[in-house]
C-alpha cells in the first residue's frame, strides 16, 4: 500500500481535550475563547473539513432533536473528483457521551456571543471566518497546550503540525482505536469519503497502533 496515502499525524483524545482547555487560557481574548474551544469540538465531533466548516450557519444546527445534529448541505461539501455528487447530510453532534457537553457548550456560545452573525464561527474582521484564520486558531491552541501530534514514523511531531485535518485523522483514531464498536465502514461515513477504499488507505494502520 502506497503509505504516502495514511494520515501521518492525529491527536489521542486526552490530547484533544488539552486543546479544550487551552481555549480557556489567558493568552486568548475573552470573548474568543468559547468560540475557539467550539471550534475544536465540531471538528472533532464531526470530522468535517476546514472548508466545510467555516460555511456551517447557525441554521444547519438542530440542538432541540432527540439527537442533535448539523445539516450539511450538498452545497458547502468538497466536490469528489468523480462523477459522484455529495448530497446533504444529517451529522449526528459526537460519538459519545460527550454530545451533551458539546450541545450545551452550543447553546451558551450562541447566547453569549459577542457578534450576531449567521455564521457559527466570525472572525473579528468579518461575520465568517477563513480556513487559514481556523488553521491559526488551531495551530495556536496546540502550541499553547504544547500538543505534539502521533506520528506515523513512531514517536511525536511538533505542535505547529497540528491542523484542521489532523483532528479529522483523530476522529478516525478515536473510532478504530479508542471505541471498539466502529470499523472501516463506519469511518468511511463519518468522514463521507467517496469509497471504502479511500478509508482503508488512510487508515488501515490505526487498527495496529
């Protein structure tokens, strides 16, 4: 197997929770802070892709459902370079018993939130953030946490390595290593990657880790 194809970096979950707590620091402008450590939750809650994410509007939230999800329409999903199109998906809000946490974390930031904006996560320049602006913020709360992503070469990596994406590597780590009830399958809809077969190359080393 081509290993050029594995995701080379991801986060265990204590790591991840470092990052939530890091959100909270100091260093970070009040007012940023919950939305910052929301940021982090989604990404690993849902496994989106920073592109995905920073075009998520307050309306594709469904907190009151027996099981709260984000709708994620055909329109902000990457484009596969098939002849296959995404269509909308209902994204159940985490894999564990962390959903409530996230949904009540939600709910908070959305009441108390220093801008009024249809998009979940403005900036301080604008009513929506960049992906570059979310890879800083990422990359930010990994340094300050001193948060060295898994490596696929054995051993640790730097926290400036730390990425949007390498949490949605987590997700995957979180279900194949972490929870025993998920496979492949299950990844490869979580992450909606076009075929089983894009999953299997990414992630079939997880499994011995």
């Amino acid at each position: 197997m081509n290993s050029n194809t594995r995701a080379k970096t991801w986060l265990k979950p204590e790591q991840v929770r470092e990052l939530h707590a890091a959100a909270q620091s100091e260093t970070f402008l009040g007012y940023l802070r919950d939305r910052n450590e929301l940021l982090i939750r989604l990404l690993y809650d849902t496994g989106l892709r920073v592109g995905e994410l920073v075009q998520l509007d307050v309306d594709y939230l469904h907190l009151d459902d027996e099981q709260p999800y984000v709708g994620i329409p055909a329109s902000i999903q990457k484009d596969y370079p098939t002849d296959r199109s995404p269509s909308y998906v209902s994204m159940n809000l985490g894999l564990d018993d962390s959903t409530q946490d996230t949904v009540l974390r939600l709910r908070s930031y959305l009441n108390t939130r220093w801008k009024d904006s249809e998009a979940i996560f403005p900036s301080r320049q604008s009513n929506r953030m960049t992906t570059e602006s979310v890879r800083r913020v990422v990359r930010s709360l990994a340094e300050e946490a001193d948060v060295r992503p898994q490596s696929i070469e054995g051993g640790v990596g730097d926290p400036s390595e730390v990425t949007p994406h390498t949490l949605r590597h987590s997700v995957a780590y979180r279900m194949l290593h972490e929870e025993n009830d998920y496979t492949l399958y299950d990844v490869r809809n979580r992450l909606r990657h076009a075929t089983i077969k894009t999953t299997e190359q990414r992630y079939d080393h997880f499994d011995r880790v």
